[in-house]
C-alpha cells in the first residue's frame, strides 16, 4: 500500500473528487496561487483553473456564505478556513445559514458543502491561533462533524464529505499535515459516524481522536509495559458519534479516559461521558476520566504550552487512576 | 413624476402598469390580513409587514424571468407573493400550517419556494448578502444567463457581512443586483444616527459597483432601473447596488409601534401621501389606461384571492408531530 | 419585600450600577431612544445621557470590539445583544478579545465588560432565532457565565457581573422578562459561582437554570403528588459551576434528572453529567439523565415548537426512570 | 522627494530626522537579530518582520505623545519598539521568557505595555480595529485630548469589522487615526486580486473620513501627515483613514517565501531602492544634517543595543509552571 503523508491525501481526496464531480469547487485564503498556506491544495489551481480553486478576499463570514448561496443553487462548495481560529468569525454563516437550511425551507435545500480546515494548537501559536471547536461544531444540529487522525481516513473522510448532501465540518490538524501513513490505492471513502478500534485491549477503554489518537496509542504502550491492556478507540466522527462502538468497548473494559484536545468545561469529551454513564451505567467499574487541555488561554511559552496540552502521561495517570492502581 | 406630459403609453406599457397594480394591490390585502389573523393569534412570533414598500417587490419583480433568482430578509411577504408563490401557500407558512412554502417550519421569516428560485426569507440582518454572492457565483460558474437580485434594508449596510459580499461580487463580477430598501429606520433607529453617511448608494465607489438611487414609491421607476441593472447583469455579469428610497407605513414588526419616540405620526401620514399604489393608479387614469371602476375590480379580484388564502390557511393541518424530527439532515 | 418583573430588577441594577459608578455605560443596538428592544434600559437614556446609554448600528461584531477596546482604557462596558442569536457574529471578540486578554497579555490588561441579552427561544421565533448558547459560551476559559432564573437574581447577578473585572457574560430570557418576583430593598449583589436550592428532596435531584427552573418545579410538584419529593437546584452560574452544591445535592438523593434549554449534544448538561458521575460515582444509584431540547433546529409550528421544548412532563418521566419506576 | 531643494532644515527638523533614523535603524537591526533567533529555534510559532516598513512606525510614531495609545496587528516589533518598550523586553518576549513585555505568555503577535499605553499585537485580522474605536471612545467619553493610532494591513480592508469599526468611528467622532500599511501584499495574495478597488483611501469616503495617501518609504511624509491626523482628532476628535504606500521586504511570517508565485524577485529587488533607511540618510546627508560618519555611528549604538537585548532575552528565566494557571481571571 502506498504511504502517504496526511496533507497529501487530503490532497488527493479533493482532486479526485473534482475530476468526479464538476459541481465541487474549492474556495478559501491562499488556495490558489499560493497552493495554499499548508499546500493542501497545491496543484489544484493548475489542473482544475482559478474558476474551481478560488482564492479570496479575508472575509470569512463572507465566503462562508458565498459557499452556502452557491450550494443553495445546486454546487458542491468545499471552504477550506485557514484555520478553524478564523471560521469563529464565519459561524453565523455555518450555524444560521447551512446547518438549518434544510430544516427551516421544509426539506426544499439540500445543503452539500464541506468546511475544512486545521483544528487546535500547533506549536508555539499563542492564545488566539491555538483553538479547538469540537464542541462547539458538535453541538448543532444539521451539522456533521468529522475528525481524521490518519492519512487513510482523512482522504476517506473528505471524500465521504464532498459526497454528502449536508454541511460536513470537517477537522483536520496543522500537526497532522506532515504525518505519513498507508492510504489504499484507488477508492476510497470512509463512512461518516464509524469510530475505528485502533488498538484492542481488555483493562481500559482510551478515547480519542485527531492528534489524541497519537498520545492515547502512546499511552497505551506506557501501559501495556505494566500489564496493563489499553483499547485504543478513535472517534474520528464526532457527530454523530458511534455509540455502539463507543459502549461495546467500554462494556467489554469497564473503565474508560476521554481524550480531546479542546478545552473540559462542556467540551465534546463531556458527552462521551455522558453517553457512557447512561447507557453503560452498570459495566462501569470506575469513574470515566478524561483528558484535555488545560482550562486556560494557550500560553506562547514552550514550556507552557507543553504542559497545557493533553500528554501520554497524563492519560497514563488517568488510566491507572480508574484501575484503581494509584 | 411626470409620465403624464409623456407621449401616451403603448399597449405593453399599460399591461405592465396593470400588472404591477394588481401585484401590489394584492400584496397590500395580504398583509392586511395577516395583520388581522396576528391578533388573532393565527400567526406568532415575527412578522413584519410590507405596506408602503410595494412598489420596490413589484416594479423590479416585473423585470425579471422566471428562471431569475430572488433572496431577500424576513421582510419579504411582498417578494414571495410576485415571484408567484400562491397567497394560500404563504398565508398557510404564517399559519403554519403543513402546506405553507416551507412546510410550517419557517415562518414568516423563512419563505422559500425552490421550484420558483424563491430563496427566501432570511432572520439574520445581513446574513442573505453573501448568500446571493454565492448564488451569483453558481449561475456563472454553470455560464447561466440568470440574475440573482437580493432584497435587504438600509440598517444591513452597517453590518460587515455586506462589504465582504459586495467586495466579492464586484471582484468576480457576478450576475447580482442588490436593492437596498432604505425605508430610512431599523426598528426604532433613523438610518442618519447610525450611519456616518446615509446616500448609501456612496458605497457602490468602494467596490466599483454600478449604482443608482430610485423612488421607490414609483413602481415604474423600480422597474425601469432594475431593467437596466438586469442587463448589465446578463451581459458581462456587472453587479449592481440600486439604492431604493421608501417607507414603512407600518410598525417594524407587528409587535411594534407604528409611531411614538423614533419617527412621528405626521412624518408617516406626511409619507403615506406618496403611496406606491394610489400614486400608480392615478397615473394610469391619467394616462387613461384605467378608471376608478377598474381599479375597484382589481381591488375586488385580489381581495377574493386573499379572502381565498386566509381560507386555505385555516382549513390547512398543522405539520404531523413527526416533522418536528424531519429535515435536520438530508440522505 | 418588592415585587418586580425581571425586567424592571435588571433595569434597576443598570441603574444603580450606572449611579454608583461614572465608568459604566450601556451600549447596544435600540438601548437609548428606542427604550431597549425588550424595554430592559427603559429610562437610562433620559437619566443618563446619550453618552452613556448608547444606540449603536446592527454590527454586533464591532460594537462588541469596542466595548473590549473601552474596557481595555479603563471604562466598565455593559453591551446588550438584541439577543444571543446575533451574539454569534460578536463571538471573535468575545473569545479572542475579551476572554484572552489578561492571559495574553501576561495580566496588564483586566477586562471588566458584561455582555448581556436574551438567550434561547421565546415564542414561535424559528430557527434562527431561538438558539440557547450556554454550553458554547461555558466552555472558554477566561469568561465567566451567569443565567439568572428570578428577578432577585437577575438583579443581584447583574450587579456581580458589572462589578467583576472580568469579561462575564448574563443569558437572560426573553420570556422571564414579564415574570415577577420579589426582589429584596437596597443593595443586592448574588455572588458568581453559588448555585441556589430552590426546593428541598430526598429522592431525586432536578438541576436546571434560566426558564427551566420553573419547568423543574412545576415537575416537582407533579411528583410530590406520587410522594416523590424532589429536590431543585438552580445552578445560577454556568461558569464556574457550583460542584459543591451539585454534589451534595446528589450525594443526598442518589439520582439526577439535569434539564437545559439547548441542544443535547455537548450541552451544558453534559458537563454536570461528568462531575456528577466523576466525583460521586459510588453514591449514584441511577444514570443521571438529561432533558433538553430536541436535537434539531426550532420548528416555527406552534405544537412543534412546544414539542421540542424541555417540558416538565419529560422532567417527570425523566425522574421517574432514574427511580426505575418505570 | 525634493527635500534637498528646500529650505535648510531647523535644528528640531534635524533632531527629529536623527530620531527617526535612529528608530528605524533600531527597528532594522532588532528584526535581522529576530530573523537568526528564529532560524536558531530561540523564537518559535509566527514571526512576522517590519523589515522595509519602518519608515512607517517611526514617522507616524515620531508625531505621537506618551499619552497617547497605539494598537497594532500582528505585525507589531516596530512599533512596540518605538513606543519606548525595551529591546531587552521586546525580545524576550519573542524567547517566551517571564521578562518579555507580556512575560512569555503572548509572544510575537501579543506584545503588550499597558504602561505605556501600548494596546497590542493582535492575530485576528480586523479584530484590533473596532478595539482602536474603543479606546477611542474611552478618550472621549473621559473628555481627554489622546488620541488612538490603529495599525492595520491593506488586506484586512476586505474584512467586516473594518468597516464597522470605522462606520461608528465616524458616527461618534472619535479620536482615532486608522493607520493602514498598504504592503499590496496579504501573505501570498496581491491587493488587486481580492479587492474590487485598490485604493484603500476610497473607503473613507463611505465614512465621511478625512484621508491621506502617504508614501511610506518616507518617514518625513508619514510624521507630517500624521501630524495632520493627529491635529484633526485632539480638536473636534476627527478620525483618519490614511493609506500608507508601503512594501514588506521579508516575507509574510519567518516561515514563508519572501518571493515566489506571489511576486518576482526582481519587484522585491526594485523595491529595494526605496529602502526608507537609505533614503532619510541621504536625504540628511544632503542637508548635510549629518555624515556617513554619524550614521554609521547611531548604526553602531543600535547594534549594541540590540546584542544587549538578545543576551537579556538569552539569560532572562521562562515563566515559572504555575504560570500557566495565572492570569485566566482576575480578583
Ligand atoms: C445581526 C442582527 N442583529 C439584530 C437583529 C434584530 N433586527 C431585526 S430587523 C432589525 C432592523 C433592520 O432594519 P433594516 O435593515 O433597515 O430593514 P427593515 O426592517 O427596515 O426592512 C434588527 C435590528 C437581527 N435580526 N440580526
Ligand atoms: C480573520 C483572519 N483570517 C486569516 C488570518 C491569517 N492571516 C494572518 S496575516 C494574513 C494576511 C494579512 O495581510 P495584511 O492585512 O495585508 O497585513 P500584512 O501581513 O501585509 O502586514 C492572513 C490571511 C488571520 N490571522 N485572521
Ligand atoms: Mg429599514
Ligand atoms: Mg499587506
């Protein structure tokens, strides 16, 4: 199987797509030209001409919405935010706009666009630049909302986006554009609301996705050299989750930590938790714990910034913790 | 207004006239009912009515085909009802009933009908602005000859979602024509309070827009500018912003004042001197092309229509409890 | 004692605030001439002056940046939201602006501004204008966030909230402005972060805030009928939250029924669900259910609307299943 | 430029011309130092350089008080440096250390000194200029005489908040002076390919704005006209648009190309001749205001200083971990 890194498979998902479909346009800040400010689109505009890769103006509230009119009119809009830090000023447009068209003209327009873009910190970007919005995105409904850890599922979750007929967010990750994995040659299109069992294991249920899945599969070999097996779960969709992966891993571990990038105070860790405690109230051997980034800004500091962010240590920690090993 | 020391109509200028008389005729019974059935408790929430801004819905409607795209703000009862949506299908949305234009679930403010490229009825000021940028770009980017005009008051020019859209449309020269209905208040705020410079027709100079400002109390003359804009629309995709000066006759919404601290009753009794349709109607007698007799008839016609619509509306079911969980997402 | 409509208790506190201190002022769309859209500010412009009480354009984004630009030189912004919903254009400001900027800033710049309006939805308002923001706004660090439920704390609160020198935010309620209480004489400050017992039970456990503590009471009253005593806690602050009180409550009772306005998915319920079943894991005899919205966009149909409402039929049988009565 | 023609200068014009030279040799050679910091790892995230803009902050800086309040974008080294924070602060603040200006918590694109008045380093294009109208209004509402210069990139002309920001600017007449630093260059994007008019000082007029168009590679003719400003808002709070013609000699962040598909090598290299060092140098060697001698000298003394700011940034301790907790909320 070829490898491939992250930000050309996504690459790969959008030219395919494109050649597919001549309804799917790409438009956003430096797409063009530029080949894009993280080179996701590089070679776009030259295959596809300024007409399909559109560079345009800052004014994200503006194109965000530029997207929806030309989806309402029958076009298959791909947005690409430079980063999701900058769609906050395009939420009106996401949230008003594209999640209710569908319901509030009575099912009359479909709503077939895609908002991409990188999610959370990097390094070093400061307090403004280094935002995740899981939470906020998963909270609407007439929204799905997807977040790839991997090269295959990137290309596959973008593909199964473009090819939706309703606005799919989907979460992609500055840290995870130079990241190399295997991506199956010719089609292929991973279905929207799948979680992915990435590692098995019978002691603790670790749930991730995005960046975490790299620190929770770090965690667990932390882990596995104590004895202890750690079930690694990829979310990679956030809405709608996939409960029934969710509850079969944890009825099966009786223990589980929720990992997220984002912030703990309603982030999207908290209705995993939720989901949990109802619906697998009885298997439960132990509190769910989660992980996430610390309840402050994003520091600039290195050091800071370090400690801010979700760790395999400190899943580690929350795992021994609902083993009751510490 | 001059018409009058003009050479006589031709014979589709006194169709058009007619047309357009009878459109806001029936736009002015419509809400006048609706008006009642709101106290009546048959139509909640918003609703905000139309009265005195016919002439704008109608004199740039009759420039425009059927295969033209319309988006406009929660004030659109007017709009709806000329791009041809049936007055019971629009009464029964107010109603909410289950064979309103949008199923009962929009309301007022969100009527749309997409088989006649109605693209609604949109709550958040300013928020349809780029939408119609974006259907401008979708009807270049398939190389159509249609236009998409966008409906929205003076108040959205303050908001940043306007200029990002304009800047836009003017860029990629898309097929758009913005018609900003300056009715000179935003709710209980003149437009001179809030805005550095009122001719907002001054910011078609910052994005290289064409530009004009109309009477909008002159069906005619709404008519006869969006006709030009139409053109440089389907030729070349230039985009237009049409500034349109009327009045709201009415309070902002129905639960709002009609007078009172922001504007005084003679100013609006003052305005409702220049309404859209007795001006229309008196021009058309005095060019001869209808009697008081005719207009009555138009008169009596569409209120039998309205009467029929408020009909529709009661008789109509509510929505089935399920639609409460329908249409969120799409297969 | 007083009897007020929440509207009027606001109103006072705007005025006393105003009287007690020359740095606080009122901006927002139809405050001065036009008396408030819901008639919150009435007087203030004719007390205070235009200088003070300030109309401003429908630009929600800007005026909510130039409060934080006032707040940064010194002044005590109160900026009302027409309502939440056109919030969401300001949310940039109000995240990276207000929120970040004694962080950022290493603690020179202290931001003492209030944003305040109605939140949720009121009466057949539809889809775009009927969205509760709780759980969006609750989840960034640097906010502080309070949704009173009575005139007394609608007073008290908003008082807190002016005076507090960081950015907080007030979600009030359309539909509780006509809502009468009493509202003790003279100086009333409710702190931010105390929740508030508003009824006594020892078999379950309502939490709820804003327009659903009355649908938690009339629940409870149902079930007092069933010899089923309920306790009602009404959080008051969203964030922080009053773990203690939310702990001991349930500790108490051993069952819990958690009600919001908004959506389900990472709601604000989901975040009390989490400290619940974390820190009172072993007293919990029941999952902790919650009662929200429907997860959909708001219907514009009458019944519809009221269908997908939190109702205290669905508290009741919420209840009911955490006792395994049925 | 025919400053050679004139009149010899005053003794203050001289001093003044020494000032900014020295300022912006400052400026110059604290980015060149920033430049290898980042190449060596001591600097991390965005690094957005001055270099070629400095005329910019010197010249409008020059005509400011100590009183009086900046706030800039990202972009902001030159000015955080000539409104008087050390170098030593400055840089350390770019090292994340507890000693820099905003104690390694803001880094690059948040420097901040409340002391003296020095409002940021924001990253949000546009989100700084309704911020400007604030501090503006806090000016006024306190009947001060400060004023607030607000420094903005011609790009974020085409987003939402500029306009509004500047809409109620003008509404409120508000003491601030809108700075933009036209480099014709957003990242990788010509002005002229996302912006239907390219003459950023047009918008004034959609404001009722007074306005300049200043050649930013001269430093003399920023300090006059922002002097000009400056005068127009303490008297009567009259806000400015001014668009200053300028060019980013570096590219957009440390990591970006400084030439490539966006422009040539040879319009970076032509640009070059306008560096607003050279320029202001000759045009006082000219007047004989000084020698080659004397600028090698300031270029000596700024070197030093800016070594000394580096060793300061180098040896100062990174925040103590319980940094990360402080600051999120204040008593
Ligand atoms: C972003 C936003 N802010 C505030 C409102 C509340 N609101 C609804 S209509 C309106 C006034 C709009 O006036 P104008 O644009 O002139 O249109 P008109 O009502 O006069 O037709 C306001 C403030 C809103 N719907 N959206
Ligand atoms: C709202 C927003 N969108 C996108 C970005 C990413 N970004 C940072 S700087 C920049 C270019 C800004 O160019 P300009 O305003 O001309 O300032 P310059 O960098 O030339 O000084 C972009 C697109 C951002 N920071 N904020
Ligand atoms: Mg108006
Ligand atoms: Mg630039």
């Amino acid at each position: 199987m070829p490898t491939l890194t992250y930000r050309d498979a996504l690459n790969q998902a959008l030219r395919e797509e494109m050649q597919r479909d001549p309804d799917v346009f790409l438009m956003g800040e430096e797409v063009g030209v530029y080949q894009g400010a993280y080179k996701v689109s590089r070679g776009l505009l030259e295959e596809f001409g300024p007409q399909r890769v559109v560079d345009t103006p800052i004014a994200e509230l503006g194109f965000a919405g530029i997207g929806v009119g030309a989806a309402m009119a029958g076009l298959r809009p791909v947005i690409e935010f430079m980063t999701w830090n900058f769609a906050v000023l395009a939420l009106d447009q996401i949230v008003n706009s594209a999640a209710k068209m569908l319901y509030m003209t009575g099912g009359q327009f479909r709503m077939p666009i895609v908002f991409r873009g990188p999610n959370g910190a990097a390094l070093q970007l400061s307090s403004q630049h280094s935002q995740a919005w899981e939470s906020w995105l998963a909270h609407i409904p007439g929204l799905k909302v997807v977040a790839p850890a991997t090269p295959a599922d990137a290309k596959g979750l973008l593909k199964s986006a473009i090819r939706d007929n309703n606005p799919v967010i989907v979460l992609e990750g500055e840290m995870l554009y130079n990241t190399k994995g295997e991506v199956p040659d010719g089609e292929l299109v991973v279905p929207i609301g799948k979680a992915d069992l990435k590692r098995e294991g019978s002691d603790v249920t670790l749930i991730c996705h995005s960046k975490t899945v790299t620190v929770a599969l770090k965690a667990a070999e932390t882990l596995a050299a104590d004895r202890i097996a750690a079930e690694v779960l990829d979310l990679r969709s956030l809405r709608p989750l996939d409960e029934a992966a969710i509850l079969g891993s944890v009825s099966k571990t009786n223990r589980c930590v929720v990992v997220e990038e984002g912030w703990p105070h309603a982030g999207i860790g908290a209705q995993v938790v939720d989901l949990i405690q109802r619906d697998a109230f009885d298997s439960l051997d132990a509190p769910v714990l989660r992980v996430t980034q610390a309840d402050t800004p994003m520091p600039y500091n290195k050091a800071l910034e370090r400690a801010a962010k979700a760790s395999p240590e400190k899943v580690v920690a929350a795992a021994r913790r609902v083993l009751y090993l510490d | 207004m001059a018409t009058a020391t003009q050479p006589a109509p031709t014979k589709t200028q006194t169709e058009l006239s007619r047309r357009m008389l009878r459109e806001m005729l029936l736009i002015r019974r419509f809400e006048e009912k609706a008006a009642e059935a709101y106290a009546l408790g048959k139509i909640g929430g918003f609703c905000h009515l139309y009265i005195g801004q016919e002439a704008v819905a109608v004199g740039s409607s009759a420039a425009l085909g059927p295969e033209d795209y319309v988006i406009c703000s929660y004030r659109e009862h007017g709009q709806a009802l000329v791009r041809g949506i049936p007055a019971g299908a629009v009464m029964a949305e107010l109603f909410g009933k289950a064979t309103g234009c949008s199923k009962g679930k929009g309301g007022s403010m969100h009527l749309f009908d997409a088989g006649r490229r109605f693209m609604g009825g949109h709550g958040i000021v300013g928020g349809h602005i780029p939408l119609a940028a974006g259907i401008g770009f979708a009807i270049k980017y398939r190389g159509g000859s249609e236009v998409c005009v966008c409906y929205f008051g003076e108040a959205a020019v303050n908001i940043g979602a306007f200029h990002e859209a304009l800047n836009m449309a003017s860029v990629w020269k898309l097929p758009v024509i913005y018609v900003c209905e300056n009715n000179r208040y935003g709710m209980g705020t003149a437009f001179e309070r809030v805005a550095a410079v009122t001719d907002v027709v001054e910011h078609a100079c910052s994005y290289d827009l064409a530009a004009e400002v109309v009477n909008g109390m002159e069906a005619r003359a709404v008519y006869d500018a969006t006709k030009r804009a139409v053109e440089r629309a389907r030729t070349g995709g230039h985009p237009t912003l049409l500034e349109v000066r009327t009045y709201r006759f009415m309070g902002h919404s129905m639960s709002d004042p009609l007078h009172g601290v922001y504007r005084t009753k003679d100013e609006v009794e003052e305005q409702k001197k220049r309404d859209p349709i007795t001006q229309l109607a008196h021009q058309m007698m005095a060019e001869k092309a209808i009697d008081q007799a005719g207009v009555d008839a138009i008169d009596a016609d569409v209120k039998a229509e309205v009467d029929a619509a408020v009909k529709f509306a009661d008789e109509s079911p509510d929505p089935s409890p399920e639609e409460l969980y329908t249409h969120v997402l799409a297969d």
